[in-house]
C-alpha cells in the first residue's frame, strides 16, 4: 500500500508540474497578442548587452583613437539616433595625427570632424550603411569586428556608418516597423544629402532583424518618382517575415517560443498571427523591389542582392534565406521560376565548397541576386567572416560596372 500511495503521490505532483508548466506557457502565448509585449519580444531593444558601458568611448571596443566618432541624427518625426562613423584603418593609418589632435567622445557637429571631410572630399570614398540586428547596441557581441570586416578588402576606402534605432541605446523613442524604416531612410538621406555620396558608393549591410529593416529602404527608395538604387545589399541571416519567423525563432539559440504551437497547433498559430503589429514582410518586400527595378527603363539602373547564412543559425534556420531568395529570382521573371526549376538550377549551376558552404547565382541584365549558405558562422558571428567581406565588395565592383558615365 506505501508504494502504491508513493507512485499516486509522484504522479499527482507530476500532473500539477505539467499543469503548471502548460498553464506559465498559455499565459505566455495570450500575453504575446499584447502590442507593447510584441515589440520586446521582436525588438528585444531592452536588453542592452552592453550595461554600464558608454557608446561614446569606442576605444572600449578596441578601435583607435577617433577611429570611430560616435554622433547623433535627428529624424524627421523627433528622434534622435546615436551612429558611429568608422574609419577604414588605412584612411586612419593616413590621417593619424590629424584624428588624434581631435577631441574625444560624442561629436556635437559631425560635419565639422575630420572624419566626415575625408569621406566628403573622397571621390572615390566608399560607403556602408550598417544596420544590426535585434537586441543590444552598436557595440553589441559581433558588432565591432563586423565594422572592420566591412573595410577589410579595402582599407584605403570603405567607410561604414552604423545606427541605433529608435529606442536602442541611446537613441529616444520606441521601435516600431514605420519608426525603423524612418531611421534608415535618415541615415541614407545623411549619408546622400549631407556627406554626398552617391547611391553607386553606397551599399547597405544588414544582420537579423537589419535585413527586414534594409529591404524595407531598398523598397521604399526604389519606388521614388526618381528612384535611388544603391550600389548593393548584403543580408545577413534575413528571414521571411515575422509570422513564419514566430514558428522557427529560438530565443538565445535554444528555447523555441511559439514551434510547440506550430507542431501541434498550427490553426492556433494562425490566429495568433493574426495579432502580430509588426509584420515585416521581408520575402514579399524584396520580391517586389526586384519587380520594381526590373521594369526601369534605364540600363545603369540596376540592383545587387547578396543573401548569406550559416547552416548552424539556431536562432533563425537558414531556410529562410532559401525562401527569401527563390521569391527574389522568382520576381525577376513575368512567368516566375517555379520550385522545381529553382533546384534543378542550383544542381547545374550552384557551386559546392566543401566545409566553405555552397552558393548559387542567378543573374538577369537588371541584376544579381547571390545566395550563399555557409556551414559554419551561427546566427552574429558570421558578420565578422571573409564571406560577408567579399560580399560588400562585390556589390561595390557590380556597381562600377554598371555606373552609366
């Protein structure tokens, strides 16, 4: 009888554990469809990552004296975004002793700085506008070694300017998909406008949650009544859109929020989509971009769409960049390219590398659209890889190509 009443007991405790657990994760998925609890789980924009460290000294962050200056953008709806404009290292070797003579931490008039007058008096100064992910800050995990890896095949040129969005950081405000876009298009209208580079020297980087952010301004520019099409875009790690992401996103690589609802309740899922704010239609966006420039007339007016990940991403599976780059190619044509056509084109016409990955090409008089899929990088350290290095001079060197004189 003691036994039977020692199992009765391990299993009464056992029904409660589970009851309690189904009842944490049912609260958890109701709390979801709360506007305000969205944004952080999307956003993630409290949590800093970079606690009790000033975004005004980079020199934490192993750069050189004023190689970087930390300064700040006002957008049009009131924000104010922090940026840092990062010198290549043989611009910096060049300029040393001017740069040093100037003073340290937050620039009050960025115009007035050394920095911004070698990237306006340039003419052959390059330019990468760097958009981040979700959570942290500039100087965030990866992020640094990602700013040197964007100038690394050309250090006497490649400047890259980064942002803060809207409530990361030090920037005010609070996230939203309008909000981000607004702080991307007043970073490129400051990196058009005010330093004057033009769109042929300019090419967008993007990581995460950066690259629904970076086709939403490819997108939106390329539709002006005078379209600006920048040099190229390298996207980091993309994903679909937000309701295919909640089915496959883990949290810190390894907890996966709403794939047990997805598996066993996928007409659930559906509804809890429906609540979702922020939809950021990345797949369908970029699509319609490349539908967009593919009927301009001019023949300079072209595109470069990069697309890399790494296998081992356990926070946003590399599939996505499948999906996002077959709605890509698949834009390209009136008649589509179906699945079926799509694989039979990477079997003939991919490339294997062995432990480097595989890529795949598929190119049309209008553009490129490049996938590559690495085996190894996860889901942040990838940004600071060779590949995405290539990557951002390629979209430079199909620009000149294609630069109408």
């Amino acid at each position: 009888m003691s036994l039977k009443r020692t199992l009765l007991r391990v299993l009464r405790h056992a029904v409660v554990a589970v009851g309690t657990i189904l009842g944490v994760y049912s609260a958890f998925i109701v709390i979801l469809t709360i506007p305000t609890v969205q944004n952080q789980a999307i956003y993630l924009n409290k949590a800093t990552l970079t606690w009790f460290r000033d975004l005004s000294v980079p020199e934490q962050w192993g750069f050189l004296r004023n190689q970087v200056t930390p300064f700040n953008l006002n957008t049009p709806d009131g924000e104010t975004l922090q940026a840092w404009h990062i010198l290549p290292l043989g611009v910096y070797q060049k300029h040393e002793d001017d740069l040093t003579r100037e003073p340290v931490g937050l620039a009050h008039d960025i115009t007035q700085r050394h920095c911004f007058k070698l990237l306006r008096d340039d003419p052959d100064a390059l330019l990468v506008l760097h958009l981040h992910g979700a959570a942290g800050t500039l100087g965030s995990g990866w992020r640094p070694p990602s700013y040197r890896a964007m100038s690394a095949t050309s250090p006497d040129k490649i400047h890259t300017i980064a942002i803060d969005y809207r409530g990361f950081g030090s920037s005010t405000g609070s996230p939203s998909e309008d909000g981000l876009l607004t702080d991307a298009k007043t970073l490129a209208d400051f990196a058009l406008n005010t330093i004057g580079i033009p769109q042929s020297r300019i090419v967008i980087f993007a990581q995460s949650l950066g690259t629904a952010v970076a086709i939403s301004l490819a997108h939106n520019m390329a539709a002006l009544p005078e379209p600006v099409l920048f040099a190229g875009m390298v996207l980091v790690a993309p994903f679909a859109d937000v309701e295919t992401l909640t089915a496959t996103y883990r949290l810190a690589g390894t907890i996966p929020l709403l794939d047990p609802v997805a598996r066993f309740f996928p007409k659930l899922l559906d509804i809890l989509n429906s609540f979702i704010v922020a939809k950021w239609a990345s797949k369908d966006r970029l699509a319609d971009f490349v539908r967009v420039v593919e009927r301009l007339p001019q023949k300079g007016q072209t595109y470069h769409i990069a697309i890399i990940h790494a296998e081992d991403d356990y926070d946003i599976p590399w599939t996505h960049s499948e999906t996002v780059f077959w709605h890509a190619v698949n834009a390209t044509t009136a008649a589509g390219v179906g699945v079926a056509e799509m694989e039979r084109y990477r079997s003939e016409f991919g490339g294997e590398l062995g432990a480097g990955g595989r890529v795949v090409e598929w190119r049309t008089e209008k553009g490129t659209i490049r996938e590559e899929i690495t085996k190894y990088g996860l889901h942040d350290r990838i940004m600071s890889y060779p590949v995405v290095s290539l990557a951002v001079v390629r979209a430079f060197q199909s620009a000149s190509r294609h630069t109408v004189t």
